[in-house]
C-alpha cells in the first residue's frame, strides 16, 4: 500500500519515492504526496522525475486500492524500482484545498442555522457546489449565507486532522449527520476533519490549516432543484492567502 502523505501533511509539496508498479493505466509509488479523486476533490496533477526521464502527471486516482499517477498519453513511464522525485503542481492543490474548506465551512453554517443536511457536493480549484436537503432557497437566503460564511472565515478558526477508531465514530453525533456510515466498513482508523467549532466530519480530502487561509467566498447561485433538494453555487477569490508549503 502506498503511503498517502497528504492524509497527514496537505502541505508536503514533493518527495522521493520508488516505483513499485508500472501498469497501462498508471503508476504506482511507495509513497506519494498526491490526492487520488474522491469525495468530491479531484485528483492531484504534477510531475514525476528520474535520472533519465520526466512525465507529466494528469490525474490521480483510486484503483485496486491503490493510489494511481495517471501519464499524460504517449508518455514514456519510470520502471519499476526507479527511484523518483514527484511533485505535485502547487497552485491548483493549494486553491482546491481552500475550495474544499470553504464547502466544509459552508456545510456547518448551513446545519447549524438553517437545519439542512448536505446531499452531495462537488469542487473545482475555485468553484464548487454543494447540494442541501432544505425547503426555501432565494437570492436573500444566497446573501445570508455568504455573510456567515465570510465572517465564520476570517474569524480563523483552526482545522484539525486526526484519526478516531471505527467504533468511536459510529456513535459520534457529528460523524452520524454526516453519514460516516457509509464509509467501507474495512475503513479503520476513520480520518476526521475538524474546523473548530464550525464542522466537524470523516474525510479524506486536503485542507488548508485555518479558516482565514480560504480567503473571500462568493455564493454564485443557489438553484432549487426539487421538492427539498437546493444547491448552493460558491467560488473563492482569485488571492490566495499565505499557502506556504512544507516542501
Ligand atoms: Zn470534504
């Protein structure tokens, strides 16, 4: 199993690593700094570089379990054993983990002061969406929510990542709302991602360190798309604030 140091430092840029499986669908690492697609986030892009070779990285994927660099096409791979240095690109991670805190912000605004529990949501670097199971929506309710939000931003609350036992999280009200069940049961420890005092659920995607770091939200649009089944539209600002890596 590769080791996924992105569960643990979102800011770990690169690292050297070996290549341990090279197949027509990618290659395999015995550890990597990249996000495989899941759970709304898409997949890290970036470079793996050797002695005699480079390759552009163009996503990054869950396969057999395994976490896959998937090549540009045409590409040349490592072999297997190669030592690599792979990087991600820096930029896109870094908007996307700010996109990605800011629909977890969002998601505890919009339970604790509307009662409305989220359905689904996807993410772009920059521009997301989160989908509500909720009554009303209007232009004001789109207003509202992005005030709380910004204020909730800039009051900088911390982001925590930990890991709790399978068992512990099952009975954990937090994690109950936010459908921990649902996690493949062979899933344990279960990661879980903590803004303090805003939202708290199992995770497995990247997030910037506090809530000040997201920058400025604007909610785009909120759509009603059936009978209790609203979408909120959101994009953060351009300006990323200080998202300095640990290399
Ligand atoms: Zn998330």
């Amino acid at each position: 199993m590769t080791d996924e140091i992105c569960s643990r430092d979102a800011y770990q840029v690169s690292t050297d690593a070996a290549v341990v499986e090279v197949g027509d669908d990618g290659v395999i690492l015995d550890r990597t700094v990249f996000y495989a697609r899941g759970g709304g986030q898409p997949g890290d892009t970036g470079t793996l570089r050797w002695h005699v070779g480079e390759v552009r990285v163009v996503d990054t994927v869950k396969a057999r379990g395994e976490v896959l660099h998937v090549l540009e096409p045409e590409a040349t791979p490592p072999s297997v054993g190669a030592a690599v240095f792979a990087e991600i690109d820096w930029a896109r991670r870094h908007t996307l983990m700010r996109t990605h805190t800011a629909l977890h912000a969002l998601s505890g605004i919009v339970f604790t002061d509307y009662g409305a529990k989220v359905t689904g949501g996807n993410m772009e670097p920059g521009i997301a969406r989160m989908d509500f199971e909720l009554d009303g929506i209007s232009q004001e309710f789109g207003r509202e929510v992005e005030a709380k939000l910004n204020v909730a931003l800039q009051q900088d609350h911390p982001v925590h990542v930990g890991f709790i036992p399978r068992a512990e999280a099952l009975t954990d009200p937090d994690l109950i709302r936010t459908k921990v069940s649902l996690i493949p049961e062979a899933v344990d420890p279960i990661r879980v991602v903590d803004i303090v005092g805003l939202d708290r659920q199992a995770d497995g995607g990247t997030h910037v360190r506090s809530t000040r770091e997201v920058g400025h939200v604007r909610v785009v649009k909120t759509e009603n798309k059936g009978k209790t089944f609203r979408r909120i539209r959101i994009e953060v600002a351009d300006k990323a604030q200080a998202g300095t890596p640990s290399i």
